[in-house]
C-alpha cells in the first residue's frame, strides 16, 4: 500500500527477515497464534513455566523438521483437575476390589478386623496423599507425576529405582483390573462363553485359569489399541465408566435401604450346616412330589445312587436335614453380632454357617464333587491386607499422567485429595464388597434370639465413620459373604443380590468399571516409563521414551502391554494383588520420606503452595507403609526391596550423572557438617588411626599429571578408605591463571578416577612453589579432618647444581611436615611403581625397622597388602644390630612385638660394624633402653624384659 511498516513490534528485535514475518499481522495475545513466538511472549512464557530443577521430563516431543521448514508442534489434549485427576483416581479405587473380593473379606476377616484393615489402608493413603500434595505444589511437575517427585526429591538413584518398580506395579494393575473384567464376564454375564470346560469338580479351576488367560489377552490387545490411538479417547470412556461406577454404589445404597424394609428373595439352601451350590439344584429338598409318587429330587440325585427313595446314599446326607434361608436378610435382621468375628479357613473345607447342629459323618474325608461351597484358597489377616490394599491405591492415577495436565501443580493436590475424600464417604457409607478367597466354618456361634436380634438392631444407630463394613456384616449372611464366587445363590455376585433394582446394575457397573481402571493403569504406566526413559538415568531404557509426534508413548506403551500380558498369564486375581500392594507401598513410602526429608532440612528451595503439612505425618505414613509391607507378605517384601536395590545400585554405576538439588544430598551435607563438628570434639584414639594423605603432583604446562603412578600407589596404599587429598601448586597470580586451575584441577580429578583414587582435588596459585606447597600443607582439610601424613615424589636433579631450587623446596617441605607433626612419605623412582592393573604373584616388601617412628612403617606395607596389586608379596622386618649385640635375642624380641601388633612378617636381623653404622642411626635405632621401653609398653612380663 506504499505505507511504511514497522519492521518489529517486539522488544530488542533487529533481524530484519524476522520482522517481516510478522507484517500485517496484530500483535499475538496467545502464543498459538504465530508459528514462532515473539520475544515478548517467549520471556512471560518461560517465567510461567519456571523449574528449579535444571533437567525435567519434556511432556511431549516436538515436530521434526521436514526439509528445512518450521513445523507447528502437535499437542496433545491438556486436561484440568476434574478429567485429569479426579475421574482416574475415582476409577481405580471404585475397581476390581470393590465389586468382586470386599464383601468376601468382611465375611472372612469378621465387622472388627475389617474396619481395622479398612482404616489401616485409608489412613496411610491419605498421610500419602498430604506429602504428595506438598511435593506436587513445590514447583513445576511435568510428565513423570510419582517419579518425577521422588527423583526430583531424592535423586535420580532412589527416584529411577522407585519410578520403575512403582511402573510395574502399575502395569500389574492393569492385568488385575483385565483379569477382574474377564472373571465378571464368564461367571456372572457370559458363562456359556468359556472355552476350556472342566470334566469333574477337581478341574474347574485349571478351567477357569486358561479361559483367563485366553480372553484376558484378546480383551489387554483391545485395550492397548484404544489407549494407542489416543488419551482422548480414554477420556470420553472415563466419563461413561464412571457413570457405571455412581449408579453402581447407588444400586447399593438402595439395596440396603430397601432390605431394611423389605429384603430381597436369595434363599440358600443348607444341608446340616454345610452351604450348598444351587448349581442343579431346582428344589432345596430331599424329596418332591411328582404327580401322586413321592421320589428324590436333584438334590438327592446328587447324594444317592439314583432317585428312587431305597437308593443308598451319603451318610452325611442321610443324617442330616436340608435347611432353607435367607441369604439377603436385610439390615434390621440383626447379623451383625454373627458377623462381628473372623472365620478364616483353610483351602478346600466346606463353608459351613455357625450356629446350625449337624450330625458329623464316620469318614471325615470330603468328596469334592459333592454340590458344596468350598474355600478355594487358605485365608488369614496378612494374606487379606494385601488383596485388600490395592483398592485404596488409585490416589497416583492422576499424578501418572501429569504430562497431559494443564496445571499439575495445582490439579494433583486438588484432584486426589477430593477424590479421596469422595471415596472415603462412600466407603464409610456403603457396604463393603467381596474380596479374594473364601472362607470356611469357624467356631460356632448361636444363632441369636429373635429378642437379641431386635437389641443388635441399635448398632444401625453407630457413626457413619464405621458403617462401611457394619452394612454389608449387617445385612448379609456370613456363609453369603464367604461364598467368593456366589454359589449359594445361583452364581449371583453377591454384592449384586443386596443391589435394587436388579442385581444386573452391579454386574454391568462392575463390567464397565473395572475395564476403565484397566485403561487407566495402561495410559498412566507407559507415561511413566517415557518420563524415566527421557531422563536418561537407566541407558538401556532411552528408547522408550519416543513416541507419535503428539508425545503419545508408543514404544513405552507395547513394553507395557508385553509385561501386562505376564500379569495376565498368571491368570489370579488374587495373586496379582499381592504383587502389587508392595510396589506401591515401596512408592508411598519414599513419597512420604521425600516430603519428611525436604522439611526437615528446611531448604530454601521448599516453599509448597499446600500448607496442611508436617513432617510428622510423613513420617507417620511412611512407617504404616512399611509396617503395611511386611503385614502383606515378608518375603514379597524382602524381594521388592531387592529388586528396588539392585536398580538403585545399576543406576548409580551405569546411570548418567544428574544434578537436582536432591534432598539426599541436603541430608549428606547435614550428616557431613554434623560428623565434622563430632571430630572437633578431641583428638582421635589410636585405634582409629590411619594415615590421612595429602599427595602433592606436579602438572606440566598442559595441566597434566607428570607421575600418575604416584596416584595409582596412593589408591594401593588408601583402598579407599580414610581421607586423601591431591593437591597441586601453579606459579602466578591467581587472577591470571584462574583458567588454568580449573583446567588442572579437571585434569588431576580425571587422573584420579582413572586411578580409583576416592578423595579430593587441590590446586593452587602461588608466586613460588616453596609457599604454595606451604599453603596446602597448612589449609587443606576442613575441621577435624585434616591430614596427618604428606606424599611426595622424590626431587628430580636434585644432584644438579643448576637445580638447586628443587632441593631447597624439598628440604623445606621437610621442615614444615616435622613442624606441622605429619608423616612425611617419599616415594622415590616412583615411574617404576606398579599400575593398579598389574599382579605380583611373589616378591616381598622390605621394611628397615627405626624404632621411633610410632610404628607406621609396620603400617604401611600392612595397608599395601590389602591390595590385590601387593596382595601375594610377604613382609620382611630389618633390624641393624652391632657385632656385640645378641642378635637372636633381638629377632625373638622383634617377632613378639610383631606378634602383638598382629602383623605376619619375616625378620631379619642385620649385623654391622660400629664403623658402619653412623651416630645418628646409632642414636636413633639401637639404643637398646628405648627398644626396653617398647617392650614395657606391650606389658611383656619381668622374665622377658630381664633378657634385655
């Protein structure tokens, strides 16, 4: 239009090209508007999504560049606090448990130990969920949710050992919920639809076991395909499943209100007081009537020989009437005190109902083909907590997928903790709902009076906080409860017989629920793998964090699908739970450590938006986690503990090196300035005495070390132990060669590494070596641990009258050891020393013994030997005597002393001249009152010391 335009609207924008890219365009409000964003909106962008943490998990990939063009970055669908968070966790805590193994553990545990295990649960969920919520709201969490803040809280280590196990226990899950989907279509929707059909009564759990497996593989590729195709549509199915969930516990709710009224018709039929299976079973009687002819019913088919009245029949049957009651008595029927105690039993006995006579059979043996209601598994408290636990373990399904929040920092606390809360009201509202196992007759109980029973009517008036388990104690019969499957009435599921209208409400809304916890657990669990893999701290697992453009993780999610088929071969719900309960309890309980940690080390950097927090609490929910583990099982405990070690100890050798300001390293740095203030307290005791090294190299002008091997002698002679520092000296000012000590201090710290040399590096300026040599001696170390013994070469050309300087340095450094009371080492010819690699196979390490060195020089070849290097080598102790001296008593003498100083040593005495000796050596080594007075001090006895 001939007008001019303003190149760029934006804030120090000179690049011409980029300031037509935006001619006639207005200036962006939101970022999606322009394919690249101005500065202005780049800067406001990166403050909104500040971390403090240098490296996160991008939540998704950007667009690859297709011939040099820019591409808009797909995204994926960014969900809020209810669809994100609050949806998932209702989904998988109203799962599998809920519907198919809770009111079966409230018939076997007892109303008591129920509430119990309920609260026990609930409480170290909730304490979890608190410390969850102050870690989510401590800045940014991105794609990653539990691991990203256990890592980020305890470093890479502990966070990549409890990420992966927290995954498989995710993925578990999922099979769990496939595995509850498939049981609640072949036997309560389907049961024609099985495949495998058993022979006899022995083989129908085998049965069971492979049409499991069959339909739990096609049903796990179903859904594996829906969640490939996106998370979106994993959404729209929530919302449906979820409405299945509510009208499913509002079945409930009505079911009970209306059985206090008028309870609902599921008789069970009982011979003596043994529960029968109505499976054939038309009539609950013996005979029936048929035309004017009176004849057996099925049920006497079952027992006899045939149906005629004069077939021989089962003695137990014969001896015994067949009883009919009510399996749904309802809430004001007053079985709460029958159902008030524990009835746990062992696998393959008969569920019998407490309170009922019968006349017990000559033969004890039990024919499993009879029509009887058998536990198929043996039951007890611990085995009950940890098919239980995995119902209250849905609080971290939104936290899996925060990669698809639009605010995690905000939605996690918010979402779980309502959705806890919502879960929490149900369940101390609604009736529990069948568990894994069965359980059979205990110790009997009297059926109560019909006057008792009008008095145990007023528990209905206890709190809420409790009605829970007192519902379904309440208005079930015990042998009801205890019958898993529902084969007292009719294959119902027995929470489905106390629902109204219909019993198929329950089934449907369990079908639906427990297909979209599954869906759940296998969008949450490959995301956290992407998180773990993208981080890069197992090297083996990086290509599992690619994925569709859309950040969608695909490789992750076909890893997910082939560790969930192992869930799935296993085939037992109730086996699979265990194995989950202790991942996630592992999970929660460094969860709990992490927020424990970071508020008691009070760091700056701990500032959580979330304030209903305290360190106790943490502390309370970590000990009921792991107190919860060893509950469930000890020894799947002891495994899952392994299993998190051995990682945590592959990521600390194999791992890539991270720096997020962890809280262990805030502990470590506690711990060290706590140590270094104990050693200020005194000197330390001879028996804890070592030598603590400062090693002095030289480096040449390429800040290399000239003599590595005196490095490879000091990792021999240390083994790691005690305190070495490597110390160096530049000539010059420290302004000027700043760069060069850095670059000498790499290059020695490389050198030590190579070496195995575990300590620190020292390097300083100085405008002569001589003072910079003091400097270290003097201001190296910290507090209490200083070094007490200086390493060094032996001087180079210290003949040459040209290099005088070399020798004064060293004569110097003399002086300032002697001053300072340090052990001073010289290794001489130290080119010629023994790399790390090598290996003696014989030789010896020679020791020429001066009586007043303290004994180090014993020391020292003892500390080489400890060495595979020097670990062959035997010691050889040297001793000068003169031709007067008894020099078989001076070997006798030194070999006691060596015996006492628990040394094995060859010794040998050297006799010699006085004219060879010289007055110093004399002076110093053969006085023979200062050996006396050695031997004195090791408490030698009067006969001994007279030889002297």
């Amino acid at each position: 239009d001939g007008n001019p335009k303003e190149s760029s609207p934006f804030i120090n924008s000179t690049d011409l090209e980029k300031g037509k890219e935006y001619d006639g365009k207005n200036m962006a409000l939101f970022e999606e508007e322009m394919d690249t964003s101005p500065m202005v909106s780049s800067l406001l962008s990166g403050l909104a999504n500040y971390t403090n943490l240098p490296q996160g998990s991008r939540e998704h990939e950007e667009a690859e560049n297709n011939e040099g063009a820019k591409k808009k970055p797909v995204k994926a669908p960014r969900m809020g606090t209810f669809m994100g968070v609050y949806l998932p966790c209702l989904q998988n805590i109203f799962g599998v448990i809920l519907f198919l193994r809770l009111t079966w553990v409230v018939g076997i545990a007892g109303i008591l130990e129920s509430f119990c295990m309920v609260l026990l649960c609930c409480s170290c969920t909730m304490l979890t969920a608190i410390s969850m919520s102050a870690i989510a709201t401590n800045g940014v969490v991105p794609a990653g949710g539990s691991y990203y803040m256990i890592s980020r809280s305890l470093g890479p280590e502990f966070g990549g050992a409890v990420g992966l196990c927290f995954y498989l226990g995710t993925t578990f899950a999922g099979a769990m919920y496939i595995l509850g989907t498939i049981e609640i279509l072949l036997a309560y929707i389907f049961p024609p639809m099985a495949i495998f059909k058993a022979e006899d009564a022995s083989g129908e759990a085998a049965a069971m076991l492979n049409n499991m497996r069959v339909y739990g593989t096609c049903v796990l590729t179903c859904m594996a395909t829906v969640v490939f195709v996106g998370v979106k549509y994993v959404n729209k199915f929530a919302l449906v499943f979820l409405g299945c969930v509510i009208l499913s516990i509002l079945a409930i709710y009505a079911g009970v209100i209306k059985s206090a009224i008028d309870p609902p018709s599921f008789p069970i039929c009982l011979l003596g007081n043994r529960t029968l299976s109505r499976h054939g079973i038309d009539v609950c009687a013996k005979i029936v009537q048929v035309g004017n002819e009176s004849m057996g019913s099925q049920l006497w088919e079952l027992f006899c020989s045939s149906r005629l009245l004069n077939a021989s029949c089962d003695e137990y049957f014969t001896q015994n009437n067949v009883t009919e009651v009510e399996g749904i008595p309802g809430a004001a029927s007053g079985l709460i005190q029958e159902n008030l105690w524990s009835t746990y039993l062992p696998k393959g006995v008969i569920i019998e109902k407490a309170g009922m006579t019968s006349v017990p059979p000559s033969d004890p043996t039990i024919n499993l083909d009879q029509p009887y209601v058998f536990s198929d598994m043996t039951s007890y408290f611990t085995l009950l907590v940890g098919i239980y636990f995995p119902s209250v373990t849905g609080i971290m399904a939104g936290s899996n997928r925060s990669g698809d929040l639009r605010d995690a920092q905000k939605s996690i606390p918010t979402g779980t903790i309502l959705a806890i809360a919502t879960t929490s009201a149900v369940w101390s509202k609604a009736c529990p709902s069948g568990r894994v196992t069965v359980a059979d007759g205990a110790s009997p109980l009297r059926l109560p009076t019909p006057e008792g029973r009008k008095n145990n009517a007023s528990f209905l008036d206890a709190p809420t906080d409790i009605s829970s388990v007192i519902l379904f104690g309440a208005c079930i019969e015990g042998v009801v409860l205890r019958d898993k499957f529902g084969e007292a009435v009719n294959g119902n599921l027995v929470v489905g017989t106390l629902a109204w209208p219909s019993p198929w409400v329950i089934v449907f809304g369990s079908f639906f629920s427990t297909c979209g916890a599954g869906l759940q657990s296998l969008t949450g669990a490959p995301r956290l793998l992407q998180a773990i893999s993208r981080d890069g701290i197992v090297p083996f697992l990086r290509v599992f964090g690619h994925g569709k453009a859309n950040g969608e993780p695909t490789w992750a999610l076909l890893l997910t699908a082939c560790i969930c088929e192992i869930g799935i071969l296993i085939a037992s719900l109730d086996e699979v739970a265990p194995i989950l309960s202790m991942f996630f309890l592992m999970c929660y309980m460094f969860v709990n450590l992490a927020c424990a940690v970071q508020t008691l080390l009070r760091t700056p950097n701990w500032r959580p938006r979330f304030r209903y927090y305290h360190w106790t609490l943490s502390f309370l929910g970590m000990s009921l986690c792991l107190a919860l583990m060893f509950i469930c099982s000890w020894y799947y405990a002891l495994v899952a503990m392994l299993i998190a070690g051995l990682i945590y100890k592959y990521i600390e050798y194999r791992g890539a090196e991270k720096e997020w300001g962890d809280g262990i390293r805030g502990l470590s740095l506690s711990a060290a300035r706590y140590a270094l203030l104990r050693l200020e307290e005194g000197p330390p005791h001879t028996k804890n005495w070592r030598p603590q090294l400062l090693v002095l190299v030289r480096v040449d002008q390429d800040q290399n070390v000239v003599h590595p091997q005196l490095l490879s002698f000091t990792n021999q002679m240390k083994a790691g132990k005690g305190l070495t520092i490597v110390g160096s000296v530049l000539e010059g000012t420290f302004l000027d060669n700043h760069p060069q000590v850095q670059r000498a201090e790499e290059s020695i710290r490389r050198q030590m590494e190579a070496e195995k040399v575990k300590g620190f590096c020292h390097v300083v300026t100085s405008s002569n070596v001589r003072d910079g040599m003091s400097h270290l001696i003097q201001a190296s170390g910290l507090g209490g641990l200083q070094h007490n013994a200086v390493l060094v070469g032996w001087p180079r050309n210290w003949r040459s009258k040209e290099d005088h300087q070399t020798w004064r340095n060293f004569i110097e450094l003399v002086r300032e050891t002697t001053a300072g009371h340090m052990a001073l080492l010289v290794a001489k010819n130290v080119a010629m020393f023994p790399a790390n690699s090598e290996r003696f196979s014989e030789g010896h390490i020679d020791v020429w013994w001066i009586v007043h060195d303290g004994g180090m020089l014993m020391l020292l070849p003892f500390l080489l030997r400890q060495h595979k290097v020097w670990r062959k080598c035997k010691m050889r102790i040297f001793t000068v005597a003169q031709m007067d001296d008894n020099s078989i008593q001076m070997k006798k003498d030194l070999t006691t002393f060596l015996y006492h100083l628990r040394i094995t040593a060859e010794v040998e005495v050297v006799e010699m001249h006085e004219s060879d000796i010289s007055a110093y050596t004399y002076e110093k080594t053969l006085v023979m009152e200062q050996r006396s007075q050695i031997l004195k001090q090791m408490h030698l006895t009067k006969t001994e010391r007279e030889r002297e």
